[in-house]
C-alpha cells in the first residue's frame, strides 16, 4: 500500500503532451479497501483499516480516509487505531480481493498482451505498439481507466513514461484516482524536482546517507561527483541511482513472472519467549514453505529466517544449501539452527521462514543417495491428502505435542499471492 493519503497529487491536463510515454504504470487505489467498500457500500468515505481485529495484528491496507491520520501498512493494528480511534476495523477477504484482480488484469490484457503484474493491484503495461489499435499513450490510458471503473466499480491511478521507473514515480504522484503523463523530453525537468526518496528502489536508508551530504534533490544528484555517490552509497548503487537521475532504466515490461521466494511468517497474539514453542512454531512454517514450493515447482538454494523481538527489532538469517529443495523438514532443520544461532534477550513477537533464490524443481545435479528420501516420500503423501481432503487433516505429532493447550495462539498473517497466469 502506497504512503501517500491523495493530498498533493498532480495530474495531467486532457491535452498533455504524450510524446514517448509509451509505459505504463497501473495502480489501484487503495485495492484492499476499495473492495471492501464495493461489497459494503456503507463503509464508503469512512476510515477502513484492513486487518484482524486483534490489537497486535498489523494493517494489510487501509482506506485514504484512515492514511490521512498517518496509517500505514505492517503498522500493528492497535497504533492504526490510536492514530485515528474512529476507523473501522475490517477482516481481510483474500479471495475477493484475487478475483477482483484477475478482472483488472485480464481489462490490461484486453488493450496489450505485454502486461507485467507487479502484485495484485499493480501492473506494468508496455502500449507502443498499440497506437495502431487505440492510439496514443495517453489515450489508451484514459480508456483504461474508464475500462476499470465500469467493468469492476474500481478505480485506478495510472503513470505514462518513457521508462518503468518514471511511470511508477508518476502513477504513485497522481494517487488517488489521476493520471499523469510525463512525455520523454520532459523526463529530465520531471526528475530534477523530485526527492532522492521518490527514487524507485532507493530505501530510507540510502536516501539517508545522500541528505546527510547535502544530496536531497535529483538535482542534487547530478550535481554531485560520481565518486561521491560510490563513496556513499557503494558503487553498484551509487551507478543505479546516478542511472535513475538521468532517466536511465533499461528494464523492460517482462510478461513472464518469475518467483523470487516463498515464504510464511506469523505474528504472535503474546509475545513468546519459550524456545520449544518457537523451535516448534519453525517447523510447521517450514512445512508450509515446503509444500508451497512442491505445488509451484520450485526448489530452494536458500533459507531465511526472520525475528521480530518485542521491542521490534527485526533479525534476519540466511543459509545457503548444498542441494536445492523443497523438502519442509529440510528448511525446519536449517532453518531451526539459524534460530539457535541468534541471541535473544527478549521474547518474540514475529517469527517467519522462507525459501529463497528459487530454481525449477528437479534442476540439481543427481546424488548418488539422497538423505531426504524418506522425508521426501512422507510429504509427498503429505501432499496428496490435503489435495484430497483439505488443509490440516494432517499435522505432526510433534507438534501437536509441543503446542497442546493451546500455549501457542496464532494469529496468521496473509500471504503475498498474486493472481493466476492465464
């Protein structure tokens, strides 16, 4: 969810010039939310935050209502309401919100097949060789705008560029509900106002670092040495963000989605400081990356851990394999000792695992023995009875007996899906 609450956004008047905008950057307003409401029109112009109701669970989206008081995604739920005590409080329907995409999408796919889908409310659309067809860049943008709005009830903000990078700065600009057009020769005029911060890809951290020396504008940027921004930055960032400031950006809109990681995390109703419930608490994670991974075809070369302490420290581990896999007890056993391997003074409050630089499954080189042949066996029956009679009718007996009494209540977070490849 973008941070911006629709206060000073620019638009482009009807006859903006839209020579070489021919990328296009489709955004959804406030998606989550907008559903919400086009399935409850009640809620419409109130504050909405989407999340579980629980005071320790974290905002999934939020309505531009609710951003106006500064609420923000993976804020905890119980900071969104202190920040504004009269927003609504409504329970996440993923399946809605993934049908809703798919419409979205297939209206992109309907005016060009180069569509790239950044998430579920996001896409890329590359429209040059649709002029023939349309006409102009932003010709075609109005119109699919128009398209969104009467065939879903939802509305959109668009960006149209010359590049991926400067329709994502002008799509996020024009929020909510605008379009801004920025033609090719006004790209370098565009940037040089802009903030280092609205630099696509380059985080709070950086951004740091370049306003302590004095570089807070793109301006700024390419006034300065390129040795200064390798000093700061390092030289492969100190070359994307020297790139960026000139309108630089090679990447094309890429149809072909390739999964970067799979992973699960869970935030704690209370937070936990006993290591056999957290120990457990990894494994049945482990498990569901495992599975997740068989069902797309993918295999890990890495596993990753993460821990939210109490006081919001997050830690991060990660542990290169020998042999990709997807086996869940393979991941749990790595990813249970990089747990071990972390000094905790505090108990926790966010556990989460997640398989990493992804390769298609079987694409190892072949083992004379494998050690997880049985482990593999077992979760592949594993797998065919919860295709045959649903998730949970088969757990572990360990943890069944790690978490009995319900010492571990559980209040899941959803996972980042994105919609179905036609």
């Amino acid at each position: 969810m973008g941070r911006g609450d629709g206060r000073n956004r620019l638009v482009s008047p009807a006859d903006a010039d839209d020579t070489g905008a021919g990328i296009l950057h489709v955004d959804m307003d406030a998606f989550y939310a907008a559903v919400e409401v086009l399935d409850d029109p009640s809620l419409r112009g109130k504050p909405l935050i989407i999340g579980a109701p629980e005071s320790r669970s974290v905002v999934s989206s939020a309505s531009y209502e609710a951003r106006a008081y500064g609420v923000r995604a993976a804020m905890p739920v119980g900071q969104a309401l202190r920040l504004c005590p009269s927003a609504i409080v409504v329970p996440p329907h993923f399946d809605r919100y993934v049908a809703k995409s798919r419409e979205v999408m297939e209206i992109f796919r309907g005016i060009t097949p180069l569509v790239e889908p950044v998430s579920i409310d996001e896409a890329f659309l590359d429209v040059r060789g649709a002029r023939r067809l349309w006409g102009s860049p932003g010709v075609i943008a109005r119109m699919l705008r128009e398209r969104v709005r009467s065939e879903t009830g939802l509305t959109c903000s668009v960006g149209a560029a010359a590049t991926k990078h400067v329709a994502k700065m002008a799509s996020t600009m024009s929020k909510p509900d605008g379009l801004l057009i920025i033609a090719d020769a006004d790209t370098d005029a565009f940037l040089a106002a802009r903030s280092v911060r609205a630099l696509w890809g380059v985080g709070p951290k950086a951004s740091e670092a370049l306003e302590a020396r004095g570089i807070r504008t793109v301006a700024d940027v390419l006034d300065a040495p390129r040795t200064l921004l390798d000093r700061t930055l390092g030289q492969a960032m100190g070359q994307r963000v020297w790139d960026l400031a000139h309108g630089r950006d090679a990447r094309e809109v890429q149809t072909t989605h390739i999964e970067k990681s799979v992973g699960h995390e869970e935030t704690f109703h209370t937070d936990i400081a006993d290591p056999t419930v957290l120990r457990s608490e990894i494994r049945r994670l482990a498990d569901r990356v495992g599975a997740r991974l068989r069902a797309e075809g993918w295999e890990a070369r890495t596993v990753a851990l993460k821990v939210r302490l109490a006081d919001f420290t997050t830690l991060s581990r990660s542990r290169s394999l020998a042999e990709p896999t997807a086996v869940g007890h393979r991941i749990g056993e790595v990813a249970r000792e990089l747990f071990d391997g972390i000094d905790r003074d505090q108990p926790v409050r966010l556990i989460g695992v997640r398989g990493e630089r992804l390769t298609s499954a079987g694409g190892g080189m072949m083992q004379l023995w494998d050690d997880d042949e049985e482990w593999r066996r077992l979760e592949g029956a594993v797998d065919s009875a919860v295709e045959r009679f649903g998730r949970g009718v088969v757990t572990r007996a360990t943890l069944l007996t790690e978490r009995s009494g319900g010492s571990l209540p559980t209040s899941p977070r959803l996972p980042k899906e994105r919609p179905a490849q036609d």
